[in-house]
C-alpha cells in the first residue's frame, strides 16, 4: 500500500506540515492529530461554523456513496463521460495527478500517470478504491483542501463544483497555491434546470447551475486554455432547434408539416439512433442542441496580465466623468 501522505497533505486547519506515524498524522503547528483508518487519512477540520450544516453535508454525501456503490446512480452516462474527459484530459503519463472530488476513482484508474491522489468526503468512495495502484486516497472536504497543490501538474475537478457549499473557497486556494504551469481541468454540467433535484431523495445534490458568467465569475482569476462541449440535449426534435436558423414564414411551414405528418415519427427515430450513437455524431449534433456538460482546462493567470489592474482607476474616474455630465444635463 502506498504511504507518504506527509509528502502530499497538509492540516486541513493550518495548512501547517504533517508528520507521520503508524494510524496519525501530527501537525506540529496547531497540535492536532488526524486518524489514518484502513490506510486513508482523515483529514477533516474542525468546522467552527454551521456546524450542524456540515454534519448533515458529510453524512449526506456518505450515504450517496453507500447507495451510488450498491446501485450505480447515473451508470448510463459513466462511460461516455469518462471516455470524452479522458480524451480531454490526454496524455499524463508523467505528472502528477490530484482528482479533487474522485468518487469510487472510475475514470482516475484509467488514468496513466506517474502518481495520483484522490480526495474526496466520502469514506466509502476512498475504501472501495483502495485496490487501484499507484493513487493516494485521502478523506477531506475540498473546501479546506489539505494537499499541498503546488506539487501537482494536473488538478482534476470534475462534477465536484455544483456540490460544493461555498466552491470559492476552493478556487481561491487553486489560485493561491498551484502552479502557474499546472492544469486545472474542470468537467461541470451546464445551463442545468436544478427543478429535477428538489423531489431528489438527498438534502444536498446540485447546489447551482453553470452559465458562462458564473462560471468565470468564480474563475476570474484563470484563463482558459482550451474548452469542449459535450453531450448534446436531445429531448426535443430536432425540427424546433433549426427556428434561429430559418425565416419566420418557411419555419411556420416547417411546424404545420411536421405535426400534421408522419414527419414527427421519422424525426424521432432519428433522433433515438443519435441519442445511442453519441458521441460519434456529438459534433454537429452541438451545433443545433445546448450541451449538458463543458470541459474546461485552466490555467493561472500570468503575471504579465496584473498590470491591467492599473487601468481600473482611470476607467472609473472617466466613468465618473461621464455620469457627472449626464446629471448636469439633465438638470439643465
């Protein structure tokens, strides 16, 4: 079994060294100590607010795993998400790896790379994975991540940011402590209804849905490298997807048609062998239908773009100018 937890993980409370015994880790610095159970450590803080919240958040999410390893939750989607943000994520054989929200690790274990960390909260996950080699599985709360980041080359966050309670805690450490050469790759469902999660049988699913405005929102901070869409939302036909496309008249002849024959039927049979071919057809299929999910790789900004920050005084004294103006005038 892999040990070394020391060399990857700090206190989730300090972020201070850990020293490693036999079943704990030490941090020196606020003098807590933190259980290794089965050869994963927990490395939980101690929550001085919502107390009470976070309890029912953690047994939440563990009882998510118990039911998810039972029954697999969303087994039909696993595949074809996990192949598309493996082909995204490419070639890694030598870096390494830390997947922040891992799960059971299904697509972490088809990942080649030359080392791998998995954290996540929930116990059962970690234990169900503890087979895989080479991967370090660590029990924490992405929000007080205790790894040491800026030993990583590839920061995986995928599905993981719309569960979170408050993900810019998250995202201001990414910044504070990776790399600038790291690569944060981010897999999020998008432009997502949240109506579906609140007859769910969980108190805590998805928390928000993702625009391209709250996303760089919380990633300001960042630039994209690179981006993908992915699985393409197909639940109307696909005649009602071409309206932008078409003028009002010939698209009003296009509805009549389709309702009045047999077009609906062919239409859906087409539509249902798509569905079954993605994502051989996923390409133009985008073109026409909004996408479920998005890819993201990221990156810290680079030090030459903080010298924008000087222009932000100038743009709001020339504002101020403007306004100023608009007031005289219409008191004139």
């Amino acid at each position: 079994m892999i040990r070394g937890f020391s060399t990857y993980c700090v206190c989730p409370q300090c972020r201070g060294e850990l020293a490693e015994f036999t079943d704990t880790l030490y941090c020196d610095a606020c003098k807590k100590s933190y259980e290794i159970r089965s050869g994963i450590p927990i490395l939980l803080p101690e929550y001085k607010e919502d107390k009470d919240l976070r309890e029912r958040y953690l047994q939440n999410y563990n009882k998510i795993a118990v039911d998810d390893l039972e029954k697999p939750i969303v087994q039909e989607r696993h595949n074809l998400l996990h192949s598309t943000l493996i082909n995204f994520i490419g070639d890694i054989r030598d870096c390494t790896v830390l997947d922040i929200g891992s799960s059971n690790g299904l697509y972490l274990a088809q990942l080649n790379a030359k080392m791998k960390v998995a954290a996540d909260l929930a116990l059962p996950y970690l234990n169900n994975m503890l087979s895989q080699t080479n991967t370090i599985p660590v029990c924490c709360d992405a929000e007080y991540l205790p790894v040491k980041l800026k030993l990583f080359d590839v920061i995986i966050i995928s599905d993981i940011i719309e569960h979170l309670l408050h993900p810019e805690y998250l995202i201001n450490l990414l910044y504070q402590e990776c790399q600038p050469h790291a690569r944060i790759i981010v897999h999020i469902p998008w432009e997502e209804s949240l109506e579906q999660y609140k007859r769910c049988a969980y108190d805590f699913v998805h928390l928000r849905s993702f625009t391209t405005y709250n996303f760089r929102l919380l990633f300001w901070n960042f630039h994209v490298a690179k981006q993908k869409s992915s699985l393409p939302l197909m639940s109307e036909p696909i005649v009602f997807q071409l309206e932008p496309f078409l003028p009002k008249r010939l698209f009003n002849i296009l509805a009549y048609i389709y309702f009045m024959t047999d077009l609906k039927h062919i239409e859906y049979a087409y539509r249902a062998k798509w569905i079954e071919e993605i994502p051989k057809k996923e390409r133009w299929l985008l073109w026409f239908y909004k996408p479920q999910v998005k890819m993201f790789e990221l990156r810290r900004h680079k030090y030459q773009y903080r010298y924008l920050s000087m222009f932000s005084p100038m743009i709001a004294r020339w504002w101020e100018k403007i306004r100023n103006a608009k007031e005289c005038k219409t008191a004139l």
